[in-house]
C-alpha cells in the first residue's frame, strides 16, 4: 500500500457497531474495511475504465475481404 492520506467523518453508531463486526470477522483493522468499501464505491461512481485494448478494433478495416478463409496468404504470402 502506498502513502496514505488521514481523513476524518462521523459514523452513526449502527455503522460502527457493523464496521467492528466486519473488521473483527476477517481479523482485519477498521480502517481497511473502509478503505475497501470506498474503493468499492468509488469505482461505481467513475464508470468502468476504457480497455486500451479496443484502440486495435477496425485497425484492419479495408482489408481483403476473404482474410479469415485466405490468411495464410495475406500473412504468409502463400497461395
């Protein structure tokens, strides 16, 4: 884990009592339930990352129409 930054809220005491609960079960500090939890929250706000993956989608386009059944020729120059 990386450099952390401190941050302080209120919590109502049902949400204490669950985070104690939690945190006691896995045997993990209350903090790390949380920073879990927002982390989990977070990436449902931001939406999903984009693949850098799909940029090569289409980069092939204008290509030879049969490359699937005829590859050997377009990528080894085999008839």
């Amino acid at each position: 884990m990386g450099k952390l930054v401190r941050k302080q809220t209120y919590i109502t005491p049902a949400q204490d009592d669950a985070l104690k609960r939690i945190a006691g079960r896995g045997s993990r500090t209350e903090a790390d339930v949380i920073r879990e939890a927002l982390e989990q929250y977070l990436r449902t706000q931001e939406g999903p990352r984009r693949d850098p993956l799909l940029d090569i989608v289409g980069i092939a386009s204008g290509g030879p129409r049969d490359g699937a059944e005829r590859h050997d020729r377009d990528i080894y120059d085999r008839a």
